[in-house]
C-alpha cells in the first residue's frame, strides 16, 4: 500500500531539498533574470561555501589529529618492544 503522503512526483524531493537554498534544480525553473535575485542567490551560495568550507577545515583537522594519534601510539608501541627486547635475557650459545 502506498503511502498516501508520498510526493508523486519523483523530482518533488529534490526540489523541496534545493529550494531553500536558492539553487534551482537543472531542467527544472526558469532562471531569474532580476538581479536582486541573482544578488540574493549568490549570498545565500557564498553562505553555503563559508560553511562547507568551515566543514572542511574541520574535517582536515580531524584527519590530522588522528595521523598525530597514530603516530603517536606507533612511537610508543615501537619504545615498548625495545625495551621488552633490551629487558630479555639473551641466550647464550656454547
């Protein structure tokens, strides 16, 4: 049984998805040829650059502290076996 709230249309989602940001679906609107709105569209894009770009500086310090953690856990991990390995009696041959 469908559900009755289902947009029939299957491009609706899209479309109620880029519509707050201004972005219109290819295909889908008419450019606006005002240019207040072209000023408003090109605010609300820089807005979302700023934020992804936000997002990305984010995500690359992230990346970098994990490399800085396993780096760390590699150096002490590698002490830990010399030191087992100087710790350890040789043995000795006759």
């Amino acid at each position: 049984m469908a559900d009755a709230n289902a947009p029939q249309d299957p491009f609706e989602m899209f479309r109620r998805l880029w519509g707050p940001l201004g972005v219109p679906v290819p295909g889908m609107a008419m450019p606006s040829l005002d240019p207040q709105e072209i000023d408003k569209r090109i605010q609300d894009l820089r807005s979302v650059e700023a934020w992804l770009s936000m997002n990305l500086n984010m995500l690359r310090a992230g990346i970098q502290g994990l490399e800085m953690q396993k780096a760390g856990l590699a150096g002490i991990q590698q002490a830990m076996q010399q030191a087992m390995n100087m710790g350890m009696p040789q043995d000795k041959k006759p």
